[in-house]
C-alpha cells in the first residue's frame, strides 16, 4: 500500500532556483481530506521562502487546463501518430539547410538541451536560439556568486529591480544592507522599482543606462571628465558618478548584480560588458540573474547568438519550419500571428491548453516533473531532486524530442555532454551620447517590467486566478495624469510598432513610482510585447528598450 509522498525538487520559474518540498498523503487512502491534495513546503534549511511565483507551483501540478493530449490543429491525435507524421514532415525539409529553426526556453535541462542541438544537427540547421529572448544579452558572463556570501556583503549595487524578477533574493540583499551601519546598497534603473524604499536610487532617463556606466567607468579609471549631466537629459547630477564610484571602490565585499526584462533596458549586452569591467577595476563580484530557470545553462549549450538570425528568417520567408519547446510562439514572438503563414510547419510543445493553436502541439512538462541538471547562480551544475509523475498524456521535452531524432533517422538518441562554460560575447559597438528628442505624436514614454505575480510567459499567466481577477493584461501610469486625461478604465497605447488596448491596472497596487509622461506594461503578455520593435538593436541583440507611445480612449 502506498504511503505519504514527498517531492524535493527546484523551483521552476526564475534563475534563483529556491529548494521547494511538495507533499501529499496517501493518494490510497479510503478517507480523503486536505492532507492527500499536493502542498507546498519551503525548505527550513533556506530562509529564502517562496514568491507568489513560487506558490503557484501547486495550482499548475493540477491545473485543470493542463494540456493532457497531443492536439493537430485543434484536433485529438495519438503520440505515436503525430511523431510519425511531424518526423517524415521534418525530414523533408531538412533537405536543405537552415530551412529548420528550433526555439527553445531557459526552463529546460541540460541534458534537454544536448538533445535538442543534435536534433538541430539531424536537422541540418545551426538555427537554434533561447527564449526569453531578453536572457540572450547574458550568455557571455561567468557569475561571480554566492547566496552564502552575499548575505555578508558591504555593498550591492543593483542594476534593474531584482526584487521584482526574482523576489526571494530580496532578504538577502536587505540583510545585507541592514547587518552593519554604513553598509550600502545603491539602485539603478530607469524608474523606481520594488528596491527603491531600500536603496540609495539613481533613476536615469530610459536609454541612458550604458552611456551613464561608460562615464562612471571613465570617473573610476581616474578619466573625471566633467559632464553635465543634466544638459544630457539624463535626470541626475554629476554628484551621483562620484557617489557611486566612492561606494565601489572602498568595498571589502561588494557585489554588482544586473536584472533585465523585455522592454526595459536598452543595449543589454554593452550594459553588461561596462559592468563587468567596472567590477573588475573595483574588485567587485559581478552575476547577471536570468529571467528563466536555466538560461544560462541552455545558451551556452546551443553555443552562439542566433536569435537574430532567426526572426529575420521567418519575418523574411526563409524558413519553412518552426519548432520551439517550452512554450508557444504565440506568446513569447511578438506578432507572430503576422508571420506565421510564412511558415508550412510548426510543432510547439506547451503544458498549457491552446485549443486554437494552428500546428503540432504536444504536452509538456514542468521541470518539477522530470529528473536532469541545471546550472546555478554560483555557476555549479545542480540536479532538479526527485520528480512527480507528469500528468496523464504530458511527456518531457527530452523524451519528445528523443522520439523525434528516433522518427526522423531511425535511430536512438545520443547526446554529447560537454562543458558549460560561457561562449565568446559578440562585439559591441561603441558607447555614444543618445539622442533625445520631443516627440508630440508619441510624448509618453513606455517602460516594459517585470511583476512578482506573473509566472513566465502570458501563456501561464493567462491561466490564474490572479490574472483574470485584475483582468489582464493592463497598463499603469501616473494617478494624477490619469485622473488628469479623464480616460475610462481601457486605454489603447499606440507605438511606433503596434497598437493594444489594455486594461488599467489598480493604480494603488502599482510598486513602482511612475512620472508623469510615462506609461509602465508588464512585458509578459504579447499585447503587451509586440508595443516594442522586434528588431535587434546596435549590438545585435533581440531585447528592445523604452519606447515612445501615445494613448488613446
């Protein structure tokens, strides 16, 4: 007779990979109560706790829109039937190269990972990219890190607001800047975040941020040029490089950490490139968080910047197929619906129902369903614990895309483990002065960011009570303009890009502190992402920054 079950496994949904224990009673038993339904516990050895991310975990385990059959084109098909169809489809156009593109999200294993670049191979294509998109900026820098260490630090400057991507690091960093008096903890960002009450914030115009840390890296490597700032445009004195620079450098134990989200930051790869370097001249730790799980485990193991390539391929009919796991293209490819008749195949692999999809659509898994390895913060390869059971009908992405490989050459997968280590960083353009100009068509200016209650993509999102209670997706902005402007409760934000009409999100639940003349949207939602370019910028890196916007009733 089976007895109480216990689950110790990793959090699926940021980079911070928080020590979960689900449990449940005896599913066997003859009485049935609370303690045989899935729960939650946080591991007593860390004092991290759980984000409202993190507890979501039980609602997805049985989540009744758990996608549980493979569905073609909206219609039931057997496993065994669609590999066969999707692996002699896959093979023909293999025929010629790079006509296969396969997309595949930072919540894999590595060893999916291994297995999907040799499908990649089988497939005689080199087109094989990351999603979230925004993680790709990110896949050249070794993490200097530890969760023990950082807790003892003297200094932490943040760039981005961790404490709403990746929330459980907060009580670090605030024990950190509460354990001995002068310790210190500055914040930069292009709007004030969750951080701010805690920090020493310097809030910048958006597009500023790289050309802000070129001049603070030119003031620490004793080039003090003089600038005014302010005749910039870029919102803070002179005093604050010197400020910033005088915490770095007198730092026992300092710590520089970047977070980025779709929308938000402009040029990602050169803003980690002067960060990198201002920490080495200050001897400082320097880490990137990813949004995803496993982003830097599975970039480095796909092995280049290939992002751009990609879209360009689709957007421009050179690609006849699309693959992509771990999520719909719907949700994380903005304006996909547009181009996707460019494509004659595509195959996506989601735990979610999407009775609409157009295309191959098998059911996943979530990585507390399956065994493999990811790669921490502190840059260790780590392993997931034990696993629960897949709901009935979802397979892991290892085992599809295995079956894949098997369909396609006959033969069984076998993938060649390497080493993890960070690949070459594409060449950055140089630093320049941005350009600022009044815009009367378009005078606000859109910020994507990143909530705590958002759980990766729209298309989990979209699935939670949370969301459908608020009525997303939604925009905020400044009360007092809003009350000003007379709008209703939806406002159409129109971008040089697109257009969407949002809801307007209870203003007083806002964490950020939002100017007038700026409009905030929580980049998870495709209505939400397609208000910016899907183009690379000067570094050729698909992660946009602020745009210009208008609204209308």
């Amino acid at each position: 007779m089976s007895s109480s079950e216990e689950y110790r496994t990793k959090c699926p949904f940021c980079s911070v990979q928080d020590d979960i224990i689900i449990k449940r009673g005896n599913p066997n038993s003859a009485l049935f109560g609370r303690e045989n339904l899935f729960q939650l516990y946080v591991d007593v050895k860390s004092d991290r706790g759980l984000c409202p991310r993190g507890n979501f975990v039980i609602e997805l385990i049985t989540s009744p829109y758990r996608l549980r059959k493979v569905m073609v084109n909206g219609k039931v098909e057997e496993l065994d039937n669609a590999i066969k169809e999707c692996s002699t489809k896959l093979k023909k156009i293999a025929e010629k190269r790079n006509e296969v593109v396969i997309l595949i999200g930072g919540n894999h294993t590595l060893e999916e990972a291994y297995l999907a670049k040799e499908l990649a191979e089988k497939l005689n294509t080199e087109l094989i990219g990351l999603f979230p998109f925004e993680d790709e900026a990110l896949l050249s820098i070794k993490n200097d890190f530890s969760f023990n260490e950082i807790s003892s630090s003297d200094t932490i400057f943040t760039v981005g607001d961790i404490f709403s991507h990746s929330p459980t690091l907060s009580k670090l960093i605030i024990d950190a800047r509460n354990r001995e008096r002068g310790n210190s903890l500055l914040y930069l960002d292009i709007i004030g975040g969750r951080i701010s009450p805690f920090a020493e914030s310097y809030i910048i115009k958006p597009g500023y941020t790289a050309y802000f840390l070129s001049i603070l890296l030119d003031y620490i490597n004793n080039n003090k040029r003089k600038i005014e700032l302010e005749k910039t445009r870029i919102d803070v004195p002179y005093s604050s490089i010197e400020e910033i620079a005088a915490t770095l450098n007198k730092s026992k134990n300092g710590w520089i950490l970047f977070s980025n989200i779709y929308g938000h930051f402009k040029n990602p790869l050169l803003i980690v490139s002067l960060l990198e370097e201002i920490a080495s001249v200050t001897d400082n730790h320097f880490a990137v968080i990813p949004v995803a799980q496993n982003s830097l485990g599975i970039g480095r193991i796909i092995g280049g910047f290939n992002n751009e390539k990609i879209i360009k391929g689709i957007k421009n009919k050179e690609i006849e197929g699309l693959i992509s796991f771990g999520g719909l293209p719907t949700e994380f490819i903005p304006g996909f619906d547009d181009f996707k008749k460019n494509l004659s195949f595509v195959l996506s692999s989601t735990i979610l129902r999407k009775d609409d999809f157009t295309g191959y659509l098998f059911p996943s898994t979530l990585s507390v369903e399956k065994q493999g390895s990811i790669i921490s913060l502190e840059e260790e390869i780590v392993t997931l614990g034990k696993s629960l059971s897949p709901v009935p009908g979802a397979i892991s992405d290892g085992v599809l895309i295995s079956k894949l490989i098997k369909g396609i050459t006959g033969q069984e997968a076998k993938a060649h483990a390497g080493k993890v280590e960070p690949i070459e960083r594409k060449s950055i353009g140089k630093v320049s002065v941005p350009i600022s100009e009044v815009d009367e068509e378009y005078p606000f200016t859109l910020i994507g960011v990143g909530l705590p209650y958002h759980h990766g993509s729209g298309e989990l999102t979209r699935m939670t009570n949370w969301n459908k209670e608020r009525g997303g997706p939604y925009l905020f902005l400044n009360p007092s303009q809003y009350k000003e402007m007379g709008f209703g409760k939806k406002i159409k934000i129109v971008t040089h890009y697109s257009s969407s009409l949002l809801s307007v999100g209870n203003l007083g639940e806002s964490p950020y502190e939002i100017p007038e003349g700026v409009v905030i949207v929580p980049t998870h939602y495709t209505e939400c992402m397609k208000l910016f370019p899907l183009e690379v910028d000067s570094d050729r890196i698909l992660s946009p920054g602020a745009v210009k916007a208008r609204l209308e009733q």
